[in-house]
C-alpha cells in the first residue's frame, strides 16, 4: 500500500470513529432524558383562610383565624428551613428548623402562639392575607417558585401563572 493511501485510509478511520463518538454523545442526553427524573420537593398550598370568619378585632384568636396550609405530596419529609411565605405586600414568614413530615400537612397562623408539628405562627400583631384579592408565594431556600396560591380579583389583567383558589365558606376559605 502507497504512503498516500495509507494516509488517507487512517484519515477515513479517524473520521468513522469521530462521527460515531459524536452521534454516541448526541443521543446520550435523549435517552437519559426519556427516563423519569425525580423532581425536587412537592410541597403546596393546599389552603387559605384569608378573611378571618368572625370580627375582625386584631385580637390573637382573631389573627389565628387567618391561615394558610401546605401540604407535602411525597413520601419524603421536606426540610422547610429557609423557605418563605409571602404576601402581595412583601410581608415575610421565613420556616426555621421545621421538617414537614411525608403527606403531611401543616397550618401557618397569622398571629401569636407555640409552634407544634401541625401549627405554626407568623407570630403577628396584624393581619397578613387581603380580604379581597391576593396571592401567596411560597419559595425555597434558593428563593425558587414553589408554588402560588391566588384569590379574588387582580388588577392588570389577572394573575400571572399561579393557581386561583375558588370561594369556599363564603368566599373567605379557598382550597384546592
């Protein structure tokens, strides 16, 4: 064999094994991406009482009326520690040391009180949810969209991306 077919029959190796290395790592992220992957933490809002029943005095009872549950879907306790729960109005609850307990559900209360596995307190002397339009934002510790929960009316053409809560109870409860 000639030095110039040599050449160019290792040239044509070199080129066959490059365009399968290329395909085989082209097709690799297509069926990895065929499999199922498992998706971070499924924690909801699952309910809010943003209208305490009753007058509305500010007093602690009152306050704690007003709440909001989230609820975790896996079988996997989720460490809540650094999430927050906010408001239209960027009023903050920020989750210290809870762990929420597989299919579990926890409720957040407006006001004062001893936190417990099932109840926790924002521990305020003031309402947090508007009577008659608003949105909770849960977001992880990475300050990611968790999930939304919205109720009556928005302004600028309705609600951006969230899940709107129908009237239960008089139009004050909204679950999902």
């Amino acid at each position: 064999m000639s030095d110039s077919a040599s050449v160019t029959a290792r040239r044509l190796t070199a080129a066959a094994l490059a365009a399968g290395a290329l395909v085989s790592v082209v097709t690799l992220p297509a069926s990895a991406a065929d499999h199922a992957r498992p998706h971070g933490p499924k924690v909801k809002i699952s309910a809010l009482q943003y209208d305490s029943p009753g007058r509305e005095d500010r007093s602690n009872r009152s306050l704690n009326n007003e709440w909001v549950d989230l609820t975790n879907t896996t079988r996997d306790a989720v460490n809540l520690n650094g999430w927050t729960l906010k408001d239209d109005h960027g009023r903050t609850y920020t989750f210290h040391h809870y762990r929420l307990a597989p299919r579990a559900t926890v409720r957040v209360h407006s006001g004062e009180g001893r936190d417990t596995r099932k109840d926790l307190f924002q521990d305020r002397r003031n309402y947090v949810w508007d009577n008659d339009r608003g949105t909770a934002t849960l977001r992880n510790d990475h300050n990611r969209l968790v999930d939304d929960f919205s109720w009556g009316r928005h302004q600028g053409g309705g609600h951006q991306g969230g899940h709107q809560g129908g009237g239960h109870g008089g139009g004050h409860q909204a679950r999902r």
